[in-house]
C-alpha cells in the first residue's frame, strides 16, 4: 500500500511539473502564474499521500493495541474462549432485558468469577466441602504416576456415605497409579471401622499404613494429598463451631515441598514404627492372615 502511494505521488509530481513547461511555452499565461497552477497539483497530491499514510500508521497501531487487549488473548485460549464470549453476550442481554435485581445478581456473580480466577492465576482455589469431590476426580484424571497421602479425618469419617464416592475415586485410580496413604490413629479411634478401612484400602491395591498420632509431630498431623510433584490437596481449616470446613487445591511450589517434607517425616516414623503395612506389596499376606 505504501509503495502504491509512493508511486502516486511521484508520478502526480512529475505530471506536474510537465504541466507547468508546456504551459510556459503552449500558451500565454503569465510564468509565474503557469508555476503556481502546476504546482496546485503536486500540492493536493502530496496532501493526499500523507494523509494516507497517517491513516495507515493509525490503523496500524489500533491493530497493535487491540492485539494486547485482554479479550484479543482469547484466541490463544480456546478452553476458555467459548465460556467467556458466552458471558458477555449474556451479561449484554442482561443489562437490556432485565431488571435491577439481575442485573446487580449478574454483576455480582461477575465479580465473584473475578476472585475465583484471580486466586487460580495465584495458584490457588479454596472451595467448600461440597465442591470436593468433584475436583478430587478432576485432579486424579491429570495425575500420571502417584498419589501420597496422609488421612488424619479418622475411620469414622472414611465411612461416611459422603467419603465412600471420594474413596471410590482413588479405587479406581489404583489400577494404574501407585498410591501410599498413611493413616493417622488417634487415641479415641474406633479400632473396629479402623480395620474395616483399611482392609477396603488394600483390597483395592492401595498400599496403607497406620501409625498412632502420638509419634506424629503436632505440626505434621493434618489431611494432605499429594498428586505427583505437581499439585497439593489440603484442608487448611477444619471444622469448628459456627465455622466452614474448608477445601484447597494449590499447585505453589512453595506449598508442595512443605507437604513434601511433611509427608516425608511422617512416612519414616510410620516405617519405623510399623504399626501396620497393606497395600499392593502385601496383599496377599493381608488376606491369608
């Protein structure tokens, strides 16, 4: 397009100059006025040239502008890019056909996404215990080797009609993941739903062991999940009087080499210890006894 313009202009600006000789020597108008005639011309002609060319340079960076734009980056994000076109054609519908009460509801829902992304972005989602399950599926689905963790909940809480779907998730993970799940004895523990539980771990190929919490380090006895090296499954709050039980996914480095360190220690005491050991290794053993 440039090139085009250039083109133009130097063709208009010799045609000019042409028409200005053959004025001088065609006719009889004065030279000075057959000069400023041609030169009308060349003026419209170089006008016209950078006109353009400031328009091309705008478009340009308009082009550039909207490039970084936030809604522009959908295009790189095409699990998302349906979702969130959808939103903001809704939320317009919203604002045209609805009344104050949902178009503050919209708003509102808007501004709790805002958080919920945010906090992923950061690394981190805090859900309720309802949502666990759900999102427990969807990390064992992503997880490609192991699964470590540490039950501190208690058997009582391990056959609750609520736990049985999220044991049953790990069941069926078993056939191709390694699992360790380390459980964590209370002294008021039902000894009774305790074997039943861990007889259904080994069952299921999962190896277990069971250590008394006395030997356990009171800052290393908390419900944690490890899903390969890549994402941490914990209850930072438990539940209180008044207050939610709370769930949280992260994948921080920082918070994953904690829970490292913490699965770490409380797996070396636990073999220590050996209070009891099932699982894939000893399976059959388990059985026969």
């Amino acid at each position: 397009m440039k090139q085009q313009l250039y083109i133009t202009s130097a063709v208009v600006t010799i045609s000019s100059i042409l028409l200005g000789i053959g004025l001088v020597i065609f006719t009889s108008l004065h030279v000075q006025v057959a000069v400023v005639v041609s030169f009308v011309p060349l003026i419209l002609s170089l006008g016209f040239a950078a006109y353009s060319k400031i328009r091309i340079e705008l478009a340009v960076v308009d082009s550039r502008r909207f490039g970084s734009l936030p809604l522009q980056l959908l295009t790189t994000l095409p699990d998302l890019e349906s979702s969130i076109v959808s939103i903001v054609h809704d939320s317009v519908a919203i604002e045209r056909t609805r009344g104050p009460f949902m178009r503050s509801l919209a708003a509102e829902q808007a501004r709790h996404a805002v958080r919920t992304i945010g906090d992923i972005a950061d690394g981190v989602h805090v859900c309720v215990r309802e949502d666990e399950l759900l999102l427990v599926r969807m990390a064992v689905a992503h997880t490609e080797r192991r699964i470590r963790a540490v039950a501190a909940r208690g058997a009582k809480w391990a056959e609750l009609p609520e736990a049985d779907a999220y044991w049953r998730a790990y069941e069926i993970a078993a056939d191709r993941l390694d699992i360790t799940r380390v459980f964590i004895v209370g002294a008021d523990e039902d000894t009774v739903a305790l074997e039943r539980v861990l007889e259904r771990n080994a069952n299921a190929g999962i190896t277990t062991i069971a250590i008394d919490a006395e030997r356990i380090p009171e800052n290393h006895i908390r419900p944690l999940v490890l899903f390969d090296e890549n994402l941490l499954h914990s209850h930072p709050y438990r539940d209180e009087p008044g207050g939610k039980f709370t769930v949280e996914f992260s994948d921080r480095p920082a918070d994953i080499l904690q829970a490292e360190e913490t699965f770490r220690v409380v797996l070396d005491i636990a073999n220590e210890a050996g209070d009891v050991i099932l699982g894939s290794r000893s399976r059959e053993r388990y059985l026969q006894e």
